[in-house]
C-alpha cells in the first residue's frame, strides 16, 4: 500500500500542475465594422471592458468573448472630428471620465445610465489629451497634453471648472508631450505621476502644491523606462506602464523619488501595448494592436513567484517522499519476507 502513495501524490500533482489555466486570458476583439482604439478601462458595475474609439467619439463595451457594444457616440455640432484620446473611471462617484481631442475637452458620464454629466472645453492643451486620471478622494479630474509638458486639474460639476494648471516644461528635456496619468491618494500630499511620451521620463507632481519632483532609477542607471504612452496603478507603489512592444512593472519606495524596473514583458512581434487597466487595482490588462485587430490580455506578473514555485515545491516534496518509502521498502527486506510468509501460512489449510 505504502508503495502507492507517492503516485497518489504525482497524480494530484498533475491534476493541479501546469494546466491550460495558467495562460493568461486574452479577449479577442470582434466587430462587424473596422474598429480604431486608443483607450481601456474597466467598468467595476457592469463587470467589462471599455474601449474607446480612435475614429470618432465613441465608447464601447467588450463582452467576455470580445463582441463589442456602442455604449455612447457624443455626437454634436461641435466636435465632428472628434475621437476618445483617453478615458477612465471614477469608481466612487460611478462615473467614466473621457478626454477628447479635436477639439479637445473632458466629460464625465454616469456609469450606469451613460448619461453625461458635465463636459469641459480644454484650450489650454493645445493638443490632443495624452492621458486622465481622477482623484477618488475629490472627483478632481487630472489631463495631460499630449504636445506640451502640462497637466490641467479640472472639477467636472455644474459647468464644469479648471482648477489648475501645472507647467513641467522647464523640467522635461523634449519639446514632446505627456502620455498616461496616474493619481495617488496619500495622507499627506496627495500627488500624480505622469510620463513623458517619448522620453520615459516619470514625473512625481503634488496635486495641491504643484511640486516637480522627476523619478529616478533605483539603481543609478540612467533610464527607468525607455518610453511609455499609458500606466496604469496596482497600489500607490506599483504600476504597469505599457511602453510600446513593452509592458513594465515598477515598484517604488514609499514616495516615488526612486523606482524599479520589476517584471518586463516583450509582446508579439509587430504588435504595439497602446492602453493598460487593472481590475479594482489588482490584475492588469493591456489592450495589444496587432495586424489583425485588436486584443485585451491578461499582464501576468504573479504567474512565475506564486504559482509556479508551489508548483516546484508540491513536486519536490512529492519526489522526496517517494525517495523515502523506498529506501524504507529496500532497507527492511526482512520485514516484507516476514509478511510474505505470513501470508503463505494463512493460505494453509
Ligand atoms: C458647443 O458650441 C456651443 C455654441 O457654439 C457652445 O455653447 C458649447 O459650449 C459648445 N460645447 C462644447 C462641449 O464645446
Ligand atoms: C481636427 O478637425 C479639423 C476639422 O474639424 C481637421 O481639419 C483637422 O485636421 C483635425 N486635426 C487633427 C489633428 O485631427
Ligand atoms: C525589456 O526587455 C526588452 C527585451 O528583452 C529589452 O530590450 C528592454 O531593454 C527591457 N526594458 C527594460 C526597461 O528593462
């Protein structure tokens, strides 16, 4: 019987061994009509993605098999030409935040109705939206421009208002402009981090003082990130950057003055990372461009620490068992013998 228990153990093994499951899961995004998308989010109400439109003011929802679904298309007078350059969500007040461009202006919509809200004219950009955040504390809204170094912080209420805006032109080493946003809620001094599109560059900025502080690499080299259009955050010291044909994760000490390259996943040859999302700031999710349209894949960065390892160490400790039944089984012959001849005199009559 003993000798059994260690393929007991490899058969429990493979049951829970390395599985089709730990693939990461990926929607493939089908539509009757050729899509454009510049923007993900995940809507916490209606458990789906949203995505939005790069060829007009569009935002859809992507059910679990990837069909796609006009949730709202802001059509008026005044913004023919209009597509999404970013969107977001406010979680706490059940809102999605869209950044617009040509012309530029941010809206909010209510998450269950798609009724909008309030909308705001954004001038000051000069450009397209790179990237939106929001501070779940307030509701503030936060935009980049995606030409210049500045981030406007409007308040999406009534009319609509602009509270600030924050110049980093003079601390930024190319004329281009910034890519994603995100704001962190902390006790003390609440502030955004935002990227710099072309250069990487990640800059740390107060949200109520306004303070430039740029993020260095932890390590001394020179470069954190090579480039990056979105970022997206798991907790206030960890983030996914989607950076072109790469997707980063960075850890920071407790104030982002330094940070850490931790997880780099290359995707496909010829595809392109352009968005990324986490699911209630756990699981990431990158929206992947590829020739033949348009994905949303599981980012796994936990697949190899956790997973894996209990994986090793449940087959270790499978194979040291069966190791010791045996050398029980072949050190105590005597035993077995003993047994055998037991049971040979029961079988006599
Ligand atoms: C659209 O144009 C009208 C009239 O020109 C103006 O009152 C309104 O504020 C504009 N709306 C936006 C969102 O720009
Ligand atoms: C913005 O829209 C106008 C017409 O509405 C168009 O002529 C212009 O090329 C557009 N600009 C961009 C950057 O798409
Ligand atoms: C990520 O990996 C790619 C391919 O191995 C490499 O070219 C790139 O420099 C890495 N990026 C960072 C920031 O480590």
């Amino acid at each position: 019987m003993s000798i059994m228990l260690p393929f007991f153990f490899l058969f429990i093994f493979f049951l829970l061994g390395p599985t089709p499951s730990s693939a990461p899961h990926s929607i493939t995004i089908s539509s009757s009509t050729p899509l454009r998308l510049s923007s993900l989010a995940w809507d916490p109400i209606g458990k789906q993605f949203l995505v939005g439109s790069s060829d007009g003011p569009t935002i859809y929802a992507v059910s679990d098999s990837g069909m796609v679904q006009c949730l709202l298309s802001d059509i008026s007078p005044n913004n023919t030409g209009a597509s999404v350059a970013a969107i977001n969500v406010d979680h706490v007040r059940h809102r999605l935040i869209v950044a617009f461009s040509n012309s530029s202006y941010v809206a909010a919509y209510d998450l269950i109705s798609y009724r909008k809200i309030c909308a705001l004219p954004l001038p000051q950009l000069d450009s397209a939206p790179g990237g939106v955040a929001v501070d779940m504390e307030n509701g503030d809204v936060f935009v980049t421009s995606s030409r210049r170094g500045i981030v406007l912080k409007v308040r999406l209420d009534g009319d609509g208002s602009l509270i600030s805006e924050y110049d980093i032109e003079d601390e930024i080493s190319d004329d281009q402009g910034l890519g994603g946003i995100v704001h962190v809620i902390n006790d003390q001094s609440p502030y955004i981090l935002v990227i710099q599109t072309a250069t990487g560059e990640i800059f740390k900025i107060g949200s109520n003082d306004g303070i430039v502080n740029e993020v260095s690499s932890s390590d001394n080299s020179n470069m954190l990130v090579p480039s990056g259009n979105a970022m997206a955050l798991h907790n206030d010291l960890s983030l996914t950057v989607a950076a072109n044909r790469n997707l980063l994760l960075l850890k920071s000490d407790v104030t982002w003055s330094r940070a850490s390259v931790n997880g780099n996943i290359t995707v496909k040859h010829r595809d392109q990372s352009i968005a990324v999302a986490t699911q209630e700031g756990k699981k990431a999710y990158a929206l992947i461009e590829s020739p033949y349209g348009y994905r949303i894949e599981e980012v796994q960065w936990w697949k190899f620490p956790v997973f894996r390892c209990v994986m090793y160490i449940l087959f270790g400790g499978c194979l040291v068992a069966w190791l010791v039944v045996l050398r029980k089984v072949y050190t105590n012959p005597k035993d077995d013998a003993a047994h055998a001849g037991d049971e040979r005199s029961l079988d006599l009559p």
